[in-house]
C-alpha cells in the first residue's frame, strides 16, 4: 500500500478486517477536547500482533527499544503508531519496566498505564467513540492535572512531564498528584540527562510562561534533583530568573533565547557545569555566555563597547536582533542595537591601501566609532543628558 495516500478511516478499516481496532490516544485526543489542532496524531492498535501490521503495512518504519512503535504517513502526515500495552514496575528508572503487549489487551487497560488523566482518553477512529474511563475530559474542562493511578510514580520522568504540562496548558495539579510527583525524587536524578533535556527543550519551545514547570519542580522538592543550578540559586535571583524568563517567553518563542534569559542569574562556571551535567544545544551555551558578556560590557555603554559589542554579535550563535529581544524583553536598560548595526552597515569601508595587518583592523574601529559617536552625540541631546552621565546602564535588581 502507497502509505502517502492511506487515510485514517482506510487504515482503521484495514486493521478492523484482520481483527484489530484502531484509536486515537494521547495528547492530540485532550487538544481535540481543548478545541486545539494537534500538533502531532497518536494511534493506538488494540487486538492485533506486529508480524500481522508489518505485514498488511511493510512501509512503517520501526522504532523504539523498549516496545514496538511505527511511524507512517496518513492523511499527509507522519504519524506514531503503537500496540496496546501494559506495564509493570520491576526495578529502578525507566528501564524498570516488565512491558506485556498481546492482542488481548483492552484500550482501557492501556490507557490505564498512562500518566495523566488528560492524556488517558482514547477515540475510536472509525466510530468516533470516546472511551474516558478516568473523567480525562472532566479534568481539562477544570483544567486540572490528575494521576491517572498510584502507578505515576513507576517512571519518574512522569514527574518532569507533570511540571512540563502544567506550564504548556497552564493548568493547575491536583494535591494529591503532586505528592505523588515528590516520590520522584529518589529515582528522578538518576534519569538520563537527554530525557530531562527533551522536557526542558518542550517547555521552552510551548509554555506561554515556562516559569511555571520550575515552580512546580520547587513546590514538589524536584528542581535539585534535575536542575542544580537553578536551585543554588538564592530565593531573589530565582525570582528575578523566572520573572525575566517569562517576560522574553511573551516577545519570542525561540528556545533558545529563553534559555539565555534564564542563564543570565548565573555566573559562567554555573552555566558550563550545566552542560558538563546535560550537553545542551551549543547554540544555547554560546549564545549564553555571549550575552552575558555583552550586558557587562554595556552596563556603561559608549560608542566604542557598542561597535565592539556589535561586532561580537555578528561572529556568534546570538544575533543583533536577538539580543536586542532579550534586552528589551527584561528592561535591561541597554540602547536597541539594530538601529547602530543598520548605520554602521551603511558605512563604506574602503580601506586605504597603505594599511597593513592590524592596523586595518584599527582603521575599521576608529572609523565605526566616529560614526556611532555622532549619532550618540544627538541621542544624548535628545535624552537631555551627557555622554558621560548617561543613564543606560543595567539592571540592577
């Protein structure tokens, strides 16, 4: 079968002749509550085994360790595909898992393993049946995050996700859950740093005020667990971090400069032990480290650190533009940069041929500098102020 033209009632009818059924499960079933277009589409086969599927579907990819999942292309769009299955905590992390999956597994019993009450809806995709066994819909229409069972705490990760969820939806968690989440704690900080990283990077990437997952981690005692940094932080600089974060979150959505905005608390050896612990984006390290250097060269700005702090912008993972986001994002009190990179772009550099070496490096400057300096002259007339009294320097909180 040509998977770019299978659609999902055609795929459903395929699975249903040869004994299955097929659902919809998962995240894009509680945006479909939400009244929100998913973003991703999750099957769920209930009644049929992987040598059939590969069979009646020989172009799904294959992935996945622990228990098979196909990706495949319905409706024009990749899509995860996944059998019913059941778990059964035997060990430590999330490798401690006995996972049973066979045809007689129900829909419920595999809904019954997921995290939330949210996510453990399931829509028949042939009849459009809802199965919600455990008042999911109850719970997003309240906007409350709710265990699905005591079995949360079997993968700790469960716990980031919960933080990460009440950020994404802003909604609120259930007590009860929440003391659940705080069991993680034993377990949380042996999880791999790539699945820690991957709950960050969708934060970053989706929650309107992201501050909320670090919050939650600091209300159910996790943050230490996964984010040291974060939580040596004394109560005012956390404060100021996640009040910046959220601000520069509202001007952009780009992870990684929310990622900066929340760095710049810290000091560089926090920062590079950060990523010796969980390798983050190099974007994200260079970009931090940047823009700390480029608010402690203009804390007292003039027409010098400004082309140097333009020309270290333009050799780095951290743009003009995007700094410039962030500065004004957490009222940094630094003058946009664009409007100086935009003139000095307009600057003919035409090199007298004399110069040689560095010498033409310190023709460049001087000359760039003379520009922003005339430009400076009339900002600080209109500002009412003179250069040397000039009231740009940064925030002090």
């Amino acid at each position: 079968m040509n998977s770019n033209v299978v659609t999902e009632r055609t795929f459903a009818e395929i699975i249903l002749a040869n004994g299955g059924r097929l659902y919809r499960v998962g995240g894009c079933v509680r945006d479909m509550v939400r009244g929100i277009a998913p973003k991703d589409i999750d099957f769920c086969v209930v009644g049929m085994v992987k040598k059939n599927f590969k069979k009646l579907f020989p172009e799904a990819d294959e992935c996945g360790k622990s228990f098979p999942v196909f990706r495949l292309v319905i409706d024009g769009r990749a899509c995860e595909v996944a059998f019913a299955r059941t778990e059964r905590k035997v060990g430590r992390g999330y490798k401690g898992f006995k996972i049973a999956s066979n045809p007689k597994i129900t829909i419920e019993e595999d809904l019954f393993r997921r995290d939330t009450t949210v996510n453990s809806i399931a829509v028949d995709s042939l009849t459009g049946e809802v199965i919600d066994p455990f008042h999911g819909i109850r719970d997003i229409k309240n906007k409350i995050l709710r265990a699905t069972s005591q079995h949360f705490v079997d993968d700790p990760i469960r716990a980031l996700r919960l933080a990460g969820q009440a950020a994404r939806l802003d909604f609120a968690i259930d007590a009860e859950t929440l003391i659940l989440a705080s069991v993680a704690a034993d377990e949380l900080g042996g999880e791999p740093a790539e699945r820690v990283l991957a709950e960050l990077t969708k934060v970053l990437h989706d929650a309107s005020a992201p501050s909320r997952f670090f919050k939650v981690l600091v209300q159910s005692n996790l943050l230490p667990c996964v984010f040291e940094e974060i939580a040596d932080l004394p109560p005012e600089q956390f404060a100021i971090a996640m009040d910046r974060l959220d601000s520069v979150a509202k001007a952009t959505s780009s992870p990684k400069l929310r990622f900066v905005s929340l760095s710049l608390v810290m000091d560089h050896q926090s920062i590079y032990h950060w990523n010796s612990r969980m390798t983050l984006p190099g974007d994200w390290l260079t970009a931090s480290v940047t823009a700390g250097k480029i608010i402690t060269l203009l804390e007292v700005p003039d027409p010098e650190k400004i082309v140097a702090a333009i020309d270290t912008l333009r050799r780095g993972s951290l743009t003009v533009a995007e700094f410039d986001i962030i500065s004004q994002a957490i009222n940094l009190h630094i003058p946009a940069l664009s409007p100086f990179k935009a003139l000095l772009n307009l600057v003919q550099d035409v090199v007298p041929a004399e110069l040689k070496g560095k010498d033409i490096g310190e023709w460049l400057r001087q000359k760039r500098s003379k520009v922003i300096t005339e430009v400076w002259k009339k900002m600080m007339l209109d500002n009412g102020r003179k250069s040397d009294s000039i009231g740009f320097g940064g925030d002090k909180e």
